[in-house]
C-alpha cells in the first residue's frame, strides 16, 4: 500500500525550525563582519598577546611552586 505522500506536520516543523536558525546565523554573520569592517587595523609595534614574552625558556609561574615544607613531607612518605 502506498503511504501518504503529503509531508506530515513535523516534516514542516523541523524545515521552519531549520530555516529560523539559517536566519539567525546569517544575521550572526552579518553583525560579525560589519564589527570587523568597524574595528580598523592593529595598531603598530608590539603584539599585546606577546608582550613581555622573552625567546626561550619562560620562568616558572609562581602558582606552580610547591613550598618547601609539603616537598619535604612528600619525600618522608615515599621512604615509608
């Protein structure tokens, strides 16, 4: 038997939802390149994601540094 060839009320939900996010992302596409046509150029000289960035090894973060009284503590655990 053949089934009913019209598409059912979901079909048209989901292509009318599927349509208002195509809407969306083009507008979201739209706001996004006339903020950058907006922004202008760098600004010349030093990149400020690099500023103060030295070649070579960085020094350590402070937030890394372990005090020295848990190292000692860790190190009389390990012999036990």
């Amino acid at each position: 038997m053949a089934k009913n060839s019209r598409p059912s009320g979901s079909k048209r939900a989901r292509e009318k939802a599927q349509a208002e996010r195509n809407k969306e992302k083009q507008n979201r596409r739209l706001e996004r390149r006339e903020r950058k046509a907006n922004v202008g150029p760098r600004p010349e000289g030093e990149d400020p994601d690099l500023a103060g960035i030295q070649a070579g090894p960085q020094p350590r973060p402070e937030w890394l540094d372990v005090p020295e009284e848990e190292d000692e503590l860790s190190e009389d655990e390990e012999k036990v």
